[in-house]
C-alpha cells in the first residue's frame, strides 16, 4: 500500500493533519521542507525556517510517524522568493503563497514524495476536494470560512487534486487546535504563521536586503492628470491601493492608482479614481481544464480576503482573459490573482495584469 506523505511544517495545522492521518490507520510519513534557512533567527512561527522544523519532527515522534526534511531552499528561491522581489521592483504586488502552492508544495514536494513511494500528498489547508458527478475533481471552500484557503490553491490541476488531500476542510480552528491539545501535542499552543513566511522584518527592507544594487531614488508622486505632488519613496515602497505613508501631503485622503517604475512615478489618486468595472488577466486556470459552460454565474475574488463581486469571464488568447465586474472595484492590483467561484467551488482563476479604466 503506498503511503500518504504529510508535508509537515511544524505549525499546528500541518501537525494536526498528519495526526488525523495516522489515526484513520494507513501508512503515512511526515516530510518537511527546509525552504527558508535563518537559523540564527529564534523566532518561531516562519512556516519554514529550521526552528519551525525541529517542531514538526517532535510532533512526528508524538505522534508515531516517520520523519524526514527536504532540502529544498534552491527550489524555494528560485521559483518564489526571486519573482517576489522581482515584482514588487516591476511595481506588481505578488501573492508568493499561491507561488509556493503551485509550484513547491504540490509540484516539488510531490516529486519528492513519489520517489519516496508516496501516493497522495497532504497538507494543513483549509480546503475541501470533492469528486464531481462527471467524475472530475473539485476544489471547495473550507467549512471555517474565516480560515479557507482555497483561494491560493486556484492553479492546482485535475492531476494534483487527485492526489491531494486536506484533512483540514471539514473542521473550524478551534476544533483543530483542540485536537492538538487533547492529544497532547507540541504545538498545540503555537501561534498563527506569517502570511509570508520568509519575510520578517517589513518587505520593503527584504527587498532591499535581496537587491541592495537598487537606487534608492525618490519616485515621483503625481495626479493621473500628471499634477506633480512631490517626492516619496522609491516606486518598490508602493503597492496600488495604499493610502498610509504616500510621502507626499495633499489635504486630502488619496490613494496609490498606479506604479510606474520605468516612469519614476506613483500616481495618486481620489477613492472613486480606485474603482474598477474590471481586469485584464494573464496566465488563465480551469480547474475543470476548460471553462464552465455558458450561463455559469460566477463570483471573482481580487484578493484572498476580498468579499467577491459577480463578474464574467471573456476567455482572449494566450492565456488571457477579460473579467467584467458587476459593480467597479477597488485595490485591482497588478500581480495579484482574481480566483473564480461558484458557491463553494472555485473554478479557477488568472493573474491580474491590469485594472480597466
């Protein structure tokens, strides 16, 4: 019977998973990934640092499971922390977990835990996969709303779902952080990771720690009109949307429209300048392999906290697509994701590329 590898990452989600795992009685084996090292760092709660490590292997020997880390911080820098710095430097703002998902937990990591003899991978997301009348996989919602996850997990393919598992979809926090307790785990108190686990101090100055080449030169701050403000800091200090720290005094509440770095210029503006009737995407994802049919109401999510808005999706070439929303939206930044749902499920998603105006 080939074996379920848990990717165990020492914090109290991933511990609970492998301890659900191991109480259903198959084979199953805890593997952690070394992806970020900072050892001299005593702060706990990274997600993948080598302390955090240590946790997961004391759960492991809790539980009864066996252990092994997985060198895999080349992988890690290359295909996460490298286009993280490099985005915000091309005035994008990234999302880096839905990165690490595609391309390290469910990619890398399952390489791995094939060659170990693994047949299915699992993890401490909150999400659900169902299997669908037509016999396709489905990516659903978690049950705690307040914790779903599913939004970062929108690339995932037909492939992969198959062979995924979430332990965690069908339970709250509060329940999962019981079990541990119960059980006597190590972590059962540990904290909530950071969103981006490698980052610990602000991401401006990361970005500055991983290119300290970059001229620290003062952008630009102007009107759409071209209305010049001032000087604030430089174009990677902006994401679109922000309205705290401009560097620049108006009079009057505004917010980052646009970052130009090719320019030297932010562009600010007024609230209602921020909203959006849509996005121009890239890099379109069906989870189904191809788009729900016509007439399919579809909810898209701009960010992984954003409510939803009703919106179409007009499938381009390339990859690309066209979304048109219900009602205009603000903070539609370049190089986030807009994740499509129905209900629960979630059909897919692009990269945004641009907002319309």
């Amino acid at each position: 019977m080939t074996s379920t590898a848990v990717a165990m990452s020492g914090g109290l989600d991933s511990s609970v998973a492998a301890l659900l795992l191991e109480r259903q009685g198959a084979p199953v084996v805890g593997l952690s990934m070394l992806l970020w090292d900072r050892s001299e760092q005593v702060r706990h709660g990274r997600c993948c640092g080598s302390l955090d490590l240590g946790d997961a292997r004391r759960v492991a020997e809790q539980i009864g499971l066996p252990h092994y880390t997985l060198r895999m911080d080349g992988e890690f820098r290359r295909h996460v922390v490298d286009p993280f710095v490099d985005s915000y430097v091309g005035g994008r703002t990234p999302s880096p977990c839905i990165s690490c998902n595609t391309e390290i937990k469910f990619e890398a990591f399952w390489e791995r835990a094939r060659r170990l003899g693994a047949g299915r991978i699992a993890t401490g997301h909150y999400a659900r996969v169902r299997r669908g009348g037509d016999g396709l996989y489905e990516l659903h919602t978690a049950i705690d709303e307040s914790k779903d996850q599913s939004y970062f997990l929108f690339e995932l393919t037909q492939e992969q779902l198959a062979r995924a598992v979430f332990p965690l979809g069908e339970l709250t926090k509060t329940e999962v952080r019981e079990l541990a307790r119960e059980a006597g785990l190590a972590v059962a108190e540990k904290g909530e990771s950071m969103e981006i686990c490698f980052v610990d101090r602000g991401v401006q100055e990361f970005i500055e720690d991983e290119r300290p080449e970059l001229p620290r030169v003062p952008a630009r701050v102007t009107t759409a009109g071209g209305e010049e403000l001032g000087e604030g800091a430089p174009t990677y200090r902006y994401t679109v949307g922000q309205r705290r720290g401009l560097g620049v005094a108006a009079g009057r509440r505004l917010y980052v429209l646009d970052v130009q770095p090719e320019a030297n210029r932010v562009v600010v503006g007024d609230r209602d300048e921020l909203l959006a009737p849509g996005l121009v995407g890239r890099g379109l994802h069906w989870i189904a392999g191809e788009p729900p049919g016509d007439g399919v109401g579809m909810q898209v999510r701009i960010r992984s906290r954003h409510p939803g808005v009703a919106a179409t999706v007009e499938n381009g070439r390339d990859a690309s697509c066209r979304v048109e929303f219900s009602e205009p939206q603000a903070g539609v930044a370049p190089g986030q994701a807009a994740v499509f749902y129905r209900g629960t499920q979630v059909l897919g998603g692009c990269w945004i590329e641009r907002a319309l105006r």
